[in-house]
C-alpha cells in the first residue's frame, strides 16, 4: 500500500495547480523513492515531469509500484478542501479504485477525508536523454514570469539568445518588438534575487509564449528557475523543491521553415 | 518565426 504525508498540503496544490491547465489526465506513478509523474500536453508540444521524493513526506511508504490514474481537475476540487497548512496524507490499496486524501489541520483537531476515484490511463512513456546544455540560466521566478507575460502582450513568440553578453529574450509582433536582456547579477543580501548565466557555447532558439506563460504558474514552488537550453533541443524549465523534489517543463522549439 | 516542433521529436518512447 502507499501511505505519504506531507507537513504541508500548500506542496501538492500548488504542483497541481502548476500543471492542471496543460494536462488533464495523468498517472502518478509511486515506488519506493517517491511519486513521480510524466505527461504531455495534449498538442504533444510540452512534457511535464514531476518527481516528489519520499524524503519530501514523513513517513513515505509504499510497498509496491502502483500508478494513481488521477484526473487533475478532480483532484483540484478536492484539494480546495485543504488549508495550505494543513498536513496532507495520501493512502491508496496495492490495486486500488480510489485514492484516499487526509487534511489535517495542526491549529485545531480537525481532521478531513476524502476519496477520490481513480482512472486507467494508457500512458506513453518518453525516455529524456541526460543533456549537457549549452546554457543554463538561473533568475527569479517572478522576473521570468514577468518577462513571458510582458512579451505575450506583443507577441506569440519569443527568441531566447545565450551570449556571453547575458541572455536576451526578445520578440516581434504585429504592434513592434521587444527585448529584455539580462546578466549575471549577484545580490549577498538576497540570493533569491541572484541571476546566474553558465554558458559554454552560444544559443538561440525560438518558443511559444502560451507555453512559457503555463509553465510560469509554478512560480509560487520556488523563488528560483533554472532555464536550460542547447541548440535544436526543447527547453527545460525547472522548479527545484526541497529534498531533490522538482517540477520539470520541456518545450520543442520552433523550427524554420 | 518557424514552425511548432513536437515534443516527441526529440523524446523517445520508451
């Protein structure tokens, strides 16, 4: 069986709430070192992945593999149920129908229960090759939000240039163009506010702002992203979590024609 | 400004 609990349910409502609008429909699949989930948009464009170690919960165990068909509407609702502080325990049988929630609040002695039904779901499975990325740029998370939904006011698209300059987002829309540039920044007092560029060789590639916007709603998980990108590869957008635990998006580029 | 890849493109099936 799975037992996991969470010291605070705010972890998995703000995953869910991160990746609800590009996926319907998913498994959470647990073993042993903790639940993981894989899916793509329906588009086939993005690919989520999430991994919540069993360090992440206290206790974690689960004795068998078991994939929770969940659907993350469903699961929405039920985890409007939950205060962001309450504690949070899943529960599900080795073969189970349903997943079993438990809030518990640690002001008062209330405690909430829930049952949720679980789905079959055929999921094709991608393998992601280990990448050495050209560029790696971690920046706050609110500047990247800011910076996609700046953008977005201009354009559908928007062309990311690693430089030893700094990294330059920048785009083309049918009212005029926009850019925002910007370089390795350290700030002692504030390190959440740090902007770090690794580069090894220049890059440029061009994705879709309605994407990047989606992946923005996980910036509530952490101050920081990281921002990874080769030539001719999807992007990867990283919320790191506590414990090793992550919130991952990939997105394909666009290609010329 | 190109054309819209796909993800599984790039990503094999495992």
């Amino acid at each position: 069986m799975l037992e996991a609990k969470l010291d605070q349910a705010s972890i998995l409502k703000k995953v869910v709430d991160a990746i609800k609008d590009l996926v319907q429909d998913c498994n959470f699949d647990c073993n042993d070192s903790g639940i993981a989930l894989q899916a793509m948009d329906n588009s086939h464009v993005a690919l989520v992945s999430m991994a919540l170690k069993a360090e992440s919960f206290q206790p974690y165990r689960c004795d068998r593999n078991i994939a929770l068909g969940l659907n993350l509407t469903s699961l929405t609702k039920v985890l409007r149920a939950a205060q962001n502080e309450d504690m949070l325990t899943l529960r599900a049988e080795d073969a189970p129908d349903s997943l079993n929630l438990v809030f518990e609040s640690k002001a008062d002695d209330r405690i909430s229960e829930y049952d949720l039904k679980l789905m079959d779901i055929d999921q094709e499975h991608l393998g992601i090759p280990e990448t050495e990325y050209a560029a790696t740029i971690t920046l706050p998370s609110s500047e990247f939000r800011r910076i996609c939904t700046d953008l977005m006011a201009l354009s559908e698209s928007v062309t990311i240039d690693a430089s030893k300059d700094g990294v330059k987002f920048s785009c083309t829309g049918d009212i005029g163009n926009g850019a925002v540039t910007l370089r390795s920044h350290t700030n002692v007092d504030k390190p959440e506010l740090n902007v770090d560029i690794e580069l090894s060789e220049p890059v440029s590639l061009t994705f879709s702002l309605k994407y990047l916007v989606n992946f923005c709603k996980a910036s509530a998980l952490s101050h920081q992203v990281k921002i990874c990108l080769s030539n001719e590869v999807p992007l990867l957008v990283e919320y790191a979590l506590e414990n090793q635990s992550h919130l991952r998006f990939y997105l394909a580029p666009k290609i010329g024609d | 400004e190109g054309t819209q890849s796909n993800i599984t493109r790039y990503f094999e099936g495992a």
